[in-house]
C-alpha cells in the first residue's frame, strides 16, 4: 500500500503540533512556566512543524523532498542542540550551576539579538531546576528525544517522496 507523501509530511506536524500542545498544557494547566531554554525549543518545534505543515502542502517529489528533508533536520538538529545543553544544564552539580539571569522578556527589550541569544543559550539557574519528569527524563531530556526522532523522520521522508 503507497501512503500518500502529503499525509506523511502532515504526520510530522501532528507531531510537533502535539508536542507544543502538552508543552502549552504544562504551562497553563500544571502552573510549569518555561524557562528561556524552553522557549527556545518550542520554537524550534514550530519551525520543525511548519516545514513539515509547508512540505505537506507542496506535496514534493525527489528534489523538493530533499529541500524540505535538509531544512526539517536542521531544524531538528538545532532543537536537539538546545534540547542537549538544556540536559547538560540539569544535570551539572548543584555548585556549578550558573546564577539565574533575566527572564526572556526582560532580555528581549534590553539586549540586542544577538546578546539575547547568546546568554539565553549559556542558560541560567532556572534551566537547571528539574520541575517534571516521566520514565526518568525531563522537560528537555523528552524534547531531545523528540528532536532526534522527528530529524531521522524528515530524512526517511526524503526516500519516500520518490515512491510516494
């Protein structure tokens, strides 16, 4: 049975879609507020999730699959490198954790872009607080699973849209 490529790009969406839905339902529902680190990964799920949402509507054969498949793994690739440093925050010992800095809006309205960037990236003590976690990962652990899986996904789909 040929599935139809549009539908398996709009798989990937679903995907990112859901995910950014439980992150919102954290948020709003459970009082977890996310810190600088988060947001940056949500909207990497977003630019991961628009791509599959814009590859979904192009419904692309061998050459534009590659255009999309390339674009949704860096995007995947630079979630799972946010995801990565978030972890590696978490899991530093409690004395080497760096001082909480400036909420995301603050930085926003005082620092140039770039600034902003960087010192979100350096993360703060609030990225390191672990607030949740299931089957033994957080927030950003299950975040970078995602991001692995969702880039393998996008690079599989390559092959598919020319036999789709």
């Amino acid at each position: 049975m040929i599935i139809n490529i549009r539908l398996l790009y709009l798989a990937g969406a679903v995907a990112c879609a859901a995910l950014l839905g439980y992150g919102l339902w954290l948020q709003h529902v459970d009082g977890l507020e996310p810190c600088p680190l988060c947001v940056f990964q949500r909207v990497a799920f977003i630019v991961l999730g628009l791509i599959f949402v814009v590859a979904a509507l192009h419904g692309p054969r061998r050459n534009g699959a590659m255009v999309y498949g390339v674009l949704a793994a860096i995007a995947a690739a630079v979630g799972a490198g946010i995801a990565g440093r978030h972890v590696w925050l978490q899991n530093l010992p409690a004395d080497q954790v760096p001082a909480c800095g400036p909420g995301l809006q603050y930085m926003l309205e005082q620092f140039p872009l770039q600034r902003m960037i960087e010192k979100v990236l350096s993360g703060s003590g609030e990225c390191a607080s672990v607030d949740w976690s299931f089957l033994g990962l957080t927030i950003p652990g299950w975040a970078l699973v995602w991001f692995v899986l969702l880039g393998i996904y996008a690079l599989w789909l390559i092959g598919r849209a020319g036999r789709a």
